[in-house]
C-alpha cells in the first residue's frame, strides 16, 4: 500500500512548527518591540491589559483620584500606603504583621521614591495595574492580605533588576525574567480585577471557585517575581565575586609594581653611588691638574725672572754684542788684537775656573776648537773677557747653571761647557 500524499497545508503546518519562532521574530506586526532589551511581546495581552484598565477607571469614575491608564509612581506608591495602613488597621492584633507593614511603609516612603522614577519608560505601563490592585485591596478585606504580601514587593524587585541591568546590559537571563515577570502581570492582573471585583452579579454566582483562582494567579505572579530576584540575587553575588576577584588582582598589580620601584630604587641608590664616586674622580683629577696649573705658572714665572733678570745670560750676551759692534764701529782696528789673552792658561787662570791639569784641559780644548775661525774665536774672548761676564760669572744672584767640572768621579774625562767655550774662543797660537 503506497503511502498516503501530504497535502499543501501539512507541509505548511510542519514547516510553521519547525521555523515559526523565527518567522515571528522577524514580523513586528504581531508584536510590540521592548526598548530597554530589544525583544517582542505579545500585543493581546497588552491590549487586554490596558482595556482593564481603562474600564476600571470608568467604572470606579472620580473616586480613585487617579487615571490608571496615566498615572505615576507616585500615585502607585500612594495607594501601596494606603493599602498597608488598610490591612494594618483590620489586623492589628496581629502584631507581627502589623510591624512588618509600617516597616514596610517606611521602606517605600524612603527609599523607592525617587528609584522607581529612575525606571525605564517601558516599564510605565505597570503604573495604572498596580496602582488598581492596590485601590482594590483597600476596599475589600477578601484576599488583602495575600495581594499585598504578592504585590507590595515587586516595586522594589523591578528597582533592584533594573539596577543590575544597567552593570550587566549583555545579561539575557536577567533581560528574561523581568520581560516575563511584566508580561505575567499583564496576563493576571485583569484576571485578579474579574476575580476580586466581578462586573455583574450573574459573574459573581458564576465564580464558585474563586479563591482558588485567585490562589493560581497570585502563586503566578510570586513565581514570576521570585524569579526576577533570584536572577538579580545571582547577578549582585557575580558582581561581589568579581569585584573580590578584580581586588586580589589590584592588589597582585600593586605588590608587583612595589617591587619594581624597589628595584628601580636600588638601581637609582646604584647609579647615584656611581656618580658619587665618578664625581669624587673628577675632583681629584680636577685637582691634580690644578697643581699641575699652578707649577706651570711657576716655571712661566720662573723663566719670565730670567729672562728679565740684570745677571741673565741673555741680558748680558745681548749686552755684549752691542758693546762689540760699537767697538767696532768707532775702532778699524782687528777684534784679536783687542786684549785678547796671550795664552790659555791666563785665560782659564782669569775665570777663576778650577781642573785636575791644564795640560789635558788644553789638548781637549785644542782638539775642539778646530770648528771655529780665528775671528769666532776672538769674538768669543772678548765676551768672556768683557766686564759684564765677569760680573755676571762673580754675581751673587745669577741664574746661571754653573757646572764644577770634576767634582766628583762621574764627570772624570768631562770638560765644563765653560772650557769649552773658552777653548773655542781661544786665539790661535
């Protein structure tokens, strides 16, 4: 038996169920776009939602002293008050419930004011049902004290999620449950409003079961709102653990850089050591040459007194050329005949200077003197025979280096330059 052909409409169907969730997604038609978290919701129950609202406040009129399709936070929290001191009064011989509603009422005046007018647009909506079901339970005693147990916290869980979700915009599962958690609320609280006040007497017979319907929906919302907080829960606990985790790390970066400028420290104490002792060279080197700055400048000091000194050699050869050349110029007659000595011996005999033997003075001085001419050598005579040699060989203050020939056994063989300029100077015989 051949199988049977599909027909059009399974084919469509099957491929519904397979991609329908992703065609929904992609047609804003069917669904209204959330700002706060860039996802859908459903517009029935969002217009069955606002329709509550707008026939309650036609029904109860000016009475509520408030537009539930307009209203504020304040005017939410207003009734939320108004509420608790409602459900205090009738239980006050419940004394623990009494003290947790005014702690509770404390807790709203203080805390969720301004809070609540920090919450995102898109939550706006939920304004007007609360404020409903909190006018609801003010006037009837059934099931008030369950509602407010319910309701009067989830101010403050919406105010806490929206706080994590400004730390945590990526954190989807936390995006998920506040979505679910309003689109709860849109679904049960006109469910609530028919329970708790029907519109027409036939409802009111119609609803045996009541209570418990009112049970199932309030046990809805708690599980909604449970799980908002518990999401949020998790979130705050992430957030310390991270907090602890990015504090061990501060801590770890600190001690690290520590020991980094300890070492750059050490390093510097090093440096400034070097440069301690780079500096202690200096000075001495600075030192040594200024000793050595200082002897030049005495030998300069030196050598400028010798050359300005009346005993100077320089002074007195200079001295005596110009007394030459003047003898010269007033006298034709030939310098070796002026009182030149006639022997040697006189000669070394007059300068006083003192050898071993003349003899051997003498054969050295002649074998010497072969490199001058007769007129050098008379010359040469007449200076050392002139008054200011004399006086300046005799002088006490002269800065001659006067060299005593043999005076001791190194210079034994030696002749003093003053022999030897002697001989060199000597006439010929």
């Amino acid at each position: 038996m051949s199988a049977r052909k599909k027909e059009p409409a399974e084919f469509v169907n099957e491929y519904l169920q397979l991609r329908g969730q992703d065609i929904a997604e992609l047609h804003p038609a069917f669904s209204n776009v959330n700002e706060l978290r860039s996802q859908y919701e459903a517009m029935d129950k969002y217009r069955e939602f606002m329709d509550a609202l707008h026939e309650y406040g036609e029904l109860e009129g000016e009475r509520l002293g408030f537009n539930p399709t307009s209203c504020s936070w304040s005017d939410m929290l207003k009734q939320l008050k108004i509420a608790q001191a409602a459900a205090a009064k009738s239980e006050r011989a419940e004394r623990g419930f009494f003290t947790r509603s005014r702690k509770k009422v404390t807790n709203v005046s203080r805390l969720l004011g301004v809070a609540l007018a920090a919450l995102p647009p898109e939550l706006s909506s939920l304004q007007g049902g609360l404020s409903m079901v909190f006018d609801l339970t003010q006037r009837r005693e059934s099931l008030r004290r369950e509602i407010l147990d319910v309701f009067e916290d989830i101010p403050a869980i919406l105010v806490s999620a929206c706080n994590k979700y400004k730390h945590f915009p990526k954190e989807k599962r936390l995006h998920d449950a506040i979505d679910d958690l309003k689109v709860t609320l849109f679904d049960t609280i006109p469910s609530l409003v028919e329970v708790i006040a029907p519109k027409t007497f036939s409802d009111k017979v119609a609803n045996h079961f009541r209570g418990r319907k009112a049970d199932d929906l309030l046990e809805a919302i708690r599980k909604s709102a449970k799980r908002v907080e518990a999401c949020a829960g998790i979130l705050r606990d992430d957030m310390a653990v991270e907090t602890y985790l990015d504090t061990e790390e501060i801590d770890k970066t600190t001690k690290h850089i520590r020991v980094h400028v300890e070492q750059i420290h050490d390093l510097t104490s090093n440096v400034g050591q070097g440069v301690r002792s780079l500096n202690e060279h200096y000075e001495e080197f600075d030192s040594r040459m200024a000793d050595l700055t200082q002897r030049q400048n005495c030998i300069i000091e030196q050598l400028n007194y010798a050359l300005t000194s009346q005993h100077s050699l320089f002074r007195m050869l200079t001295d005596s050329v110009s007394t030459i050349l003047f003898d010269q110029e007033s006298s034709p007659q030939s310098p070796k005949h002026a009182s030149t000595p006639g022997q040697l011996a006189a000669l070394l005999q007059a300068l006083g200077v003192r050898h071993g033997t003349d003899s051997h003075d003498l054969a050295v001085v002649l074998r010497q003197s072969e490199e001058f001419d007769s007129a050098s050598k008379s010359v040469g005579a007449i200076i050392l025979a002139s008054i200011q040699f004399q006086n300046w060989l005799a002088g006490t203050g002269s800065d001659l280096i006067y060299i005593e020939s043999h005076l001791d056994s190194s210079r034994f063989g030696k002749t003093s330059p003053i022999s030897y300029f002697c001989g060199n100077m000597a006439p010929e015989d």
